[in-house]
C-alpha cells in the first residue's frame, strides 16, 4: 500500500494528464513548454515520458489550450493535492483547516483573515479618498491563488485536556473564537503552471505585499509550479526574504530530464536550487506546511 503523500501525488500526476492540463501537441511539444525555447521543449517532453512510461498515465495531443485555462487548472489540481494531504497532518499540526481556491474572482481575501483585516478599513478609506488612493495604491490586497486557513477554537477545545483560559485572561488571543476574531491565514499558494519573467514577479510581489501588511503571524507563502527550464525558476526560487520555497510539480523527473537533455549551466543551476532547498517536489509541501 502506498503512503499517503505518494498516493496522493500520483493521483496529482494523473489529474493533469485527465484535465488536458498536462498535453502534447501533434509535433511532441509539451503544454508547460515554451514553443520558442528547444532546451524547454526537451525537458518538459522529457518529464512528460518519463510519467507516460513509469507511471503509466496516459497523454491527450492537443495543439492549443489557452493559457489561462491552462493556469485555473494548475490552481485547482494544486488545491485538490492540498486537501488531499494537508488536513491528514494532525499528529504533526492539528486543528480545523480550510483550503480553498481564490483567484481574482472570489469575494474572499486577504482582509477576510485575522492578519489582514485592517486591511478592509483601509480600502474603504482609500474609496473615498482619491487622493489617499493615489498615495498607496491598491497593490495592499492581494487574492492568492490558493489559501489554507485555520478555523478558531471554542473554549471547549482548547480546554479539553485541562482549563487553559477562563474569563479573565486571553481576551485577545486570535484562535480564541469567543473573541470574535477572523479565521488565521495559515499559508497562501501561489500555483503558477509556467514562469515567464512577468508571472514570477507576480509571485514576489504578493509575497513583499503578505510580508509587509500583516499584523501578528506570517502565513507560509510558497510557489508551487511545473515550469521546466532551470534558469526561470532561478529567478523566483533563488535568494531569500520573500518566498518559503518553490515547489515543483515532479521534481524527481525533472532532475533525470535535465541530467539527460540538458545543458550543463541548467544541470549546475538546477543543482544550486535543491541543494540551497529552494527548489523541492511537491510531495515536500504538505509535511513543509505542518511547520
């Protein structure tokens, strides 16, 4: 029997094969690659048989999906991998967790949450006030591409062993949820199925954006994607301050493609990312979160 996260892994695998997520066009190229750039071509088609032939999934040809479809996609499997494995953590970090699927287009954001939520007083001050709106911009809420969240406790659970708190102390402890606080950001997932230079500094910026406009505890922040070429996920993955890590979606693959049809600088800086534990596979995040 497999374990869990390995389980879960493949099932993640096998969902971006089933979704056309993950696809090959009539010429062999594959859909996470960049058609103008032959050593992207190589690795992700790579990656792609290495899944095909030892893991036995199937691939669709198909010569064009968009690539937002493409994006929504990624975000939604990425979630799905999450719910699949994260909330199983509870003898490493217990508690209820809700892991969702934002984007741009959900009424919930960042000020939904205990950190952030002075950020809603702030917006509604800034509407109207042009001036004021002019000065700081609107950069301040940010709309993850996928957020785990920890629901508060009743007193009855945090008491449940022995009395913790009674009525006259921790009246503004944020898990407590007879304070009447927002549930706690845990970690926000930017999902991004490539990275091009724009896309990845996206990523950064909400990132500074989560760092710099909370009160109280930082969530995780963490980039998990399927981007092929070395040096793109160099470029987010690299240095330190912003983001926790990059995760990519078949790390291990990855690895092989790039030791067999890549060049030696992609090997070299493919080597600095992992063993600088920038760079992990995604079977690395749920265990990374329960931190």
């Amino acid at each position: 029997m497999d374990a869990l996260i390995a389980a879960a892994r493949h099932q993640f695998h096998k969902r971006l094969f089933e979704t056309n997520t993950l696809t090959l066009t009539t010429s062999g190229v594959a859909s996470n690659a960049d058609t103008s750039s032959r050593p992207s071509k190589a690795i992700s088609r790579k990656v792609v048989d290495i899944l095909v032939d030892e893991q036995h999934h199937e691939v669709a040809v198909i010569d064009k999906v968009s690539g937002q479809t493409l994006g929504k996609q990624f975000e939604k499997l990425t979630m799905e991998f999450l719910r699949d494995t994260f909330p199983q953590m509870q003898s490493l970090r217990p508690g209820k967790w809700t892991i969702l699927q934002l984007g741009n287009n959900n009424r919930l954001k960042t000020s939904d949450f205990a950190q952030y939520e002075h950020l809603a007083y702030l917006n509604a001050l800034t509407e109207q006030n042009a001036q004021l709106a002019a000065a700081l911009g609107n950069d301040y809420l940010v709309a993850p591409d996928v957020v785990i969240y920890r629901d508060l406790c009743e007193d009855e659970e945090i008491n449940e062993s022995r009395k913790i708190v009674d009525d006259t102390v921790s009246k503004m402890a944020d898990i407590r949820k007879r304070n009447g606080g927002k549930p706690i950001l845990h970690a926000s997932i930017s999902a991004k199925y490539t990275m091009r230079s724009d896309r990845a500094q996206n990523s950064r910026t909400e990132a500074l954006n989560l760092i710099r406009n909370r009160k109280g505890h930082l969530p995780h922040i963490v980039v998990v994607t399927a981007e092929p070429m070395p040096g793109r996920l160099a470029s987010l993955a690299l240095g330190t301050g912003d983001i926790d890590c990059v995760y990519h979606f078949a790390l291990y693959e990855l690895i092989r493609a790039v030791k067999e049809v890549g060049s030696e600088d992609a090997i070299e800086i493919l080597n600095t990312l992992v063993q600088g534990k920038r760079l992990k596979d995604i079977s690395d995040l749920p265990l990374d979160l329960s931190v």
